[in-house]
C-alpha cells in the first residue's frame, strides 16, 4: 500500500509504504532506485496491527522502481503499486509514481 502527499512549494513527495506480509518476518527494508537499491537505508518499522511502514522523500516527476526484501532473502511486492515493469532477473519491479 502506497500513501502520498504533496507539499505545496516543495519539490518533494512524501511517501509512505505499507505492506501486511502472509508470512512472518523479522526485518523488511525497502529497496529501489531512489536508494541504489542498498540495503539498510530503509528499513521499516513493524507495527502492532501486523503492517511493516516507512516513510520516505520522493523528487516529484519522476517513477521509481522499488520492492521489499524480507530478512534479506525474499523479495516481496506491493498489493497496489502504479505499475509494474519486468526486470533483468526474470520477474517484475513495482513502480511508485510521484
């Protein structure tokens, strides 16, 4: 799930990602463009209704592409991302438009 809003006078979007994973995991970060795709710039914080958050700043005008990764081993998706697009590995990227 992918909340977003836009700050008059600001060339920044604040994005808010949210996903309920089906299994159990103890960390999930999220990774995409906006951050190289390196872990641990954006891990999110389990809460106690059973969602994993972040919130982060988007340069508005632009996509990203973006998944998660469940203790650093499964790749998981967004449940309403603004597109998805393939990858070079065979399987596909959520994008985040802002």
């Amino acid at each position: 799930m992918i909340k977003k809003s836009y700050k008059k006078n600001s060339k920044f979007c604040v994005v808010t990602f949210k996903i309920k994973p089906e299994e159990q995991y103890s960390k999930i970060e999220l990774l995409g463009d906006f951050n190289d795709w390196k872990p641990g710039k954006h891990v999110l914080k389990k809460r106690k209704d059973g969602y994993f958050s972040v919130t982060v700043y988007l340069e508005k005008g632009n996509k990203f592409r973006f998944r998660y990764l469940a203790d650093e081993k499964k790749w998981l998706d967004d449940d309403s991302p603004d597109d998805k697009v393939p990858n070079k590995f065979g399987t596909f990227d959520n994008v985040v438009e802002v």
